[in-house]
C-alpha cells in the first residue's frame, strides 16, 4: 500500500498537486463570467478546440494577476 498526497477543491474536487488545484478554484470563482465572455460577440473564439483555450488563458491571467 502508498500514501499519497492529494489536493481538495471547495466543491470536492482532487487533484495532484496544489498548481492545478489553485487553477481550478480560480475557474470556480470566474466561472460564470468567463462562460459569459466567451459566448458574447466580444470573443473571437467562441466555438470549437479555441473556446477551451481562450478559458484556460483567462484563468491563467487572473492567477498571474494575484499571484497565485
């Protein structure tokens, strides 16, 4: 048997190491807004492979703003 190490989400999610719990959470937080952005006429990437990075990018953004 191993221990392991895991990382808990607010809403109970597990991940494996803290950097990708942290992005998660920051996606709980914006979630709504950013579904919201990338639907409007504003997003030149609202469909397909491209929507799901815009999402990852802006995620991306507000931890590198907070510094998490």
């Amino acid at each position: 048997m191993e221990q392991v190490t895991a990382f808990k989400a607010s809403d109970g999610a597990l991940f494996s190491n803290s950097d990708d719990c942290q992005g998660y959470e920051i996606s709980l937080l914006w979630r709504s807004r950013i579904d919201e952005f990338t639907a409007s006429g504003l997003n030149p990437y609202s469909s397909g492979i491209q929507s799901g990075m815009c999402k990852k990018i802006i995620v991306s953004w507000e931890r590198f703003k907070t510094g998490t």
